[in-house]
C-alpha cells in the first residue's frame, strides 16, 4: 500500500522501492501486474482529487488493501543490524524471503 501511495504521488519507481524497502526490480514487476496496476489507477484517481479529500483516499487505499490481499499481510521486513556478519545477513535475507514464500501459497500473489 505504501508503493501504491508513493507512485500515485509521482515518486519514481527508483524512490518508491528505497523508500518501502524493496528491490527497484520488485516495484518493476508490480507494474506489470494487471491488479497492481488497475488499484495504482485508482488510487492516483483519488490523489488527483483537488482539493484532496483524504477520507476518500483513505477508502480507496483500504478497499485496494481488501483487493491486494489484505492489510493483515503487511510487507515482509529483514531488519539487519549494522554490523551483522555476511551469515547472519543472509540467513536475515533467507528469512524474510520464506515468509513472502509463505504467503505466496495463502494468497493471490
């Protein structure tokens, strides 16, 4: 949801994957997704509104979370520590990268 508010704003997609912490790849591939797509469509709608009406926003940014899959979901994060050692950064990566696996299987990702 993070993504969808930031590109709907205009940050590029370099911006958008720094800022909600994933790969520039990752935001690439969501662009090519028709339902990522479809609810960026809707939610830039919604931002384009002047003056802003952010109650309107807010319902359309949780009627796309429902269609995304959920708010419960939330973004899989790995918090490294600085410093961490390169095994303890991979198995932190290793980690993160089986919850998105996890949820793969749930969901209609």
């Amino acid at each position: 949801m993070d993504a969808l508010l930031l590109l709907a704003g205009g940050r590029s997609q370099r911006a958008t994957a720094a800022e909600v912490g994933v790969h520039p790849s990752t935001v690439r591939a969501w662009l090519r997704d028709p339902v990522f797509v479809e609810e960026l469509v809707r939610v830039r709608e919604a931002v384009a509104v002047r003056p802003l009406d952010a109650g309107r926003l807010m319902a359309v940014v949780d009627e796309s979370a429902a269609r995304l899959g959920g708010r419960d979901r939330g973004p899989v994060t790995a918090v490294i520590p600085v410093g961490a050692s390169p095994a303890r950064r991979r198995r932190l990566m290793a980690d993160g990268i089986a919850q998105v696996l996890e949820r793969s299987e749930e969901g209609p990702w």
